[in-house]
C-alpha cells in the first residue's frame, strides 16, 4: 500500500512540475515596442454566471487590428476591425461602428473586450502611457482589470499561454495556440 501511495504521490508531482506557472515579460514596457503579431487561440467570456466560448485569429499592427471569431468548427461568425477612424464589429450580416473596441464590444456583446490593452497583455506586459501596478505575485492591475498572466512550467517563452483577466464580475480568458 505505501509504494501504492508513493507512485500517486511521484505522479501528482510530476503533474505538478507539468502546470502552470506565473510569466513574467523579459523586458519592461518603457523600453517596449509595438510590433505586429499574429496569434491565434481560445478566449473565454464569463459575466455574472453566464460564459461564452471562441476560438480566434488575431492580427495585429500597431495601427490596425483585426480579430475573426470562429467557432469550433473553423467558421468566421464575427470580426472586429480597428484602424485609426474607429472600429466596426461585423457579425450575422449586420455591422456595428464606435469609436473604441470597448465601447463597441460593451454595446453588442453586452461586456467590454480591452483590446487595445490586451494587445500588450497579451505579451505579458503593462499598457504603456497608463498607470499600473504589479503585485509581488506577477499579478498586473490596469484601468480597472486584475490580469494575470500564466506559462507553462516546463517551457520558456517570450509571451504567455493564457492571459486572466477580471473586473466588475467579468472574467476574460485568452489562451494562445500559436502565435507569429
């Protein structure tokens, strides 16, 4: 029985040593650059109780960002657009226009996606230009959202695999399959 338990006990620390770690960015955001990506992933919206899930590919330049929404079966049901003249939500033969992603996400999806924000949380940094503040814990707190940022234990990266990020009963998660 007590090899029994030692085997379990081996395997939950191998399991251990095979989970999540915080991430924290290689460089700060004051010396930080804003340079285009592509990256592709899940995101998550839960809102008093009530979640939505998607898939998404994202590209991003500093001027210009463009995320389709896809469901689970690869089919673009949404797309934010975003350039200088404002952003457009392009969804089920209907377009939407605002000034902000936030707004505009607020006004149809009924929550607020950050993504001039999450175009630096993303890669685990703060947003520059805006007061922030970092916990000992890796944990960043910025216009309002308590954002974490997780790796993988066993891999190094430049960039996180999963961005948490909470506030006012709304909790956004965005995890990154592959990214460019």
């Amino acid at each position: 029985m007590s090899r029994f338990l030692a085997l379990i006990f081996a395997a939950v620390l191998l399991v251990g040593c095979a989970s999540e770690a915080p991430f924290r960015a290689p460089v700060s955001s004051a010396s930080a650059v804003d340079t285009p990506f592509n990256v592709s992933g899940r995101l998550s919206a839960t809102l008093d109780g009530k979640g939505h899930v998607a898939n998404f590919d994202w590209r991003h330049a500093p001027a210009h960002d463009e995320v389709a929404i896809n469901s689970p079966l690869g089919n673009t049901v949404a797309k934010v657009l975003r350039d200088p003249g404002g952003v457009a939500l392009l969804a089920d033969g209907k377009r939407w226009e605002a000034d902000d992603v936030e707004g505009l996400t607020q006004q149809v999806l009924g929550w607020p996606l950050p993504l001039s924000n999450l175009a630096w949380w993303i890669r685990g940094l703060p947003a520059p230009g805006m007061d922030s503040r970092m916990d000992a814990d890796g944990t960043l707190e910025q216009q309002g959202w308590r954002i974490r940022f997780i790796r993988d234990a066993d891999e190094q990266s430049a960039h996180p695999k999963r961005v948490e990020m909470q506030r006012e009963g709304l909790i956004v998660k965005v995890v990154v399959q592959s990214w460019q």
